[in-house]
C-alpha cells in the first residue's frame, strides 16, 4: 500500500469523527444560537482534537482548548474556529487577516 494511500484513510478517518462530534454537538439543546445571521457553537476543549487558527487575531487555538465555532446562517461549511473573547470582540475589531477560501491557513 502506498505512503499516500495510508495517509488519506487516516484523513477520512479523523474528517468522519469531527463530523460525528459535530452532529453530536448540535443535538444538545441550546448548544447553537444565532447572532447576527452567524451561527454560535460553544466547545468544550475536550471535544478539540487538533489546533486552530483564530481569524479574529491570527493566533493558533491550541489543542483541547474551549472555543466557539461559528458559520453563516445556511452554510455549515463556511465555519470558522473563533477564541471565545475574540468573537465577543468582534464589533470592536475586526478579522485581522483576510484570507481567501483556498489560502493556506498557517505559514
């Protein structure tokens, strides 16, 4: 079997249980709100498993770390990992760095 091959079925491995902890999340009641036409999901930092970066400061959300997870109203694609305080922050500041969809998210 080939190194990519490996590599790819561990991807699909770790995609298909963020996506369970997703679904798991959005059957508690109240685990969602809405603000502003932005979806809001608190997470505990038992259920991050790997790192983020926070589009409203450029710092990495580290592993296990509590956080919110937001996305626009109807596009659960679009979600962003957020600190919880730089999201609150928000309408004081705005995104600090301005990425487009297909821009490598660290480096």
């Amino acid at each position: 079997m080939a190194g990519g091959s490996r590599r790819a079925a561990r991807r699909a491995q770790a995609r298909a249980a963020l996506q369970r902890a997703d679904d798991d999340a959005a059957r508690v009641p109240g685990g969602e709100q809405v603000e502003d036409g932005w979806v809001v999901r608190s997470v505990s930092g038992t259920a991050s498993s790997r790192p983020y970066r926070c589009p409203g400061c450029d710092q990495e959300l580290a592993a296990l770390s509590p956080h919110v997870v937001v996305w626009p109203e109807g596009r659960p694609d679009d979600r962003r990992h957020w600190h919880s305080t730089c999201w609150a922050a928000r309408g004081r500041r705005g995104v600090k760095v301005h990425r487009s969809k297909n821009a490598p998210r660290y480096g």
